[in-house]
C-alpha cells in the first residue's frame, strides 16, 4: 500500500514538475520585458523538451507500476532522477 501511495505521489510531482516547466518557459522573460518568452530568447529548448517529456514519461511509468502492481519502483527511482537533473539544466540554462 506504501509503494501504491508513494508512486502516485511521484506521479503528481512530476506531472506538476512538467506543467510548471511548461508555463515557465512560456512566461514573458522578467528581464527583456518586451514580451518575449524563455522559450525564444534562451537556446534551452532541446533539454528543456527533454525535462519535460522525462517528467511526463516517469509519471506514466509510476502509473503504469501501480496499475500492473509490477514491482518496478527501482528503475522508476532511477529514471526519476534522470528527469530531476534535466529539469535543473533546463532551468538553469533559462537564468540571466
């Protein structure tokens, strides 16, 4: 039951990591103010493509574990913090 909660759990971060990502990126950048997204004035957008679809591919591995009850939380574990360090590159390329 343990397992079952802190994989749902794992999926919510990472869906919610994902669309945070998202709606960063198209943000306006605070410091232009000329109403030009991260996602134009940054050349971030290959690994933030990738941060966001690995965020979206470990919250659907996380359900896909909990729904076959396949004891795959190991490799989740793993791919999860593949996905955590793209998302700090992606955030960290977007910084002045």
């Amino acid at each position: 039951m343990l397992r079952k909660v802190g994989l749902i759990g794992e999926a919510i971060v990472f869906l919610g990591l994902s669309a945070w990502l998202t709606w960063y990126v198209a943000r306006e950048d605070d410091y232009r103010r000329d109403g030009i997204s991260r996602w134009s004035t940054y050349d971030a957008q290959p690994i933030t493509v990738v941060a966001i679809v690995s965020g979206v591919i470990v919250a659907a591995f996380a359900i896909y574990s909990v729904a076959r009850e396949q004891k795959l939380a190991g490799i989740n574990f793993l791919m999860a913090l593949g996905s955590v360090a793209a998302f700090y590159v992606a955030r960290a390329s977007m910084t002045n």
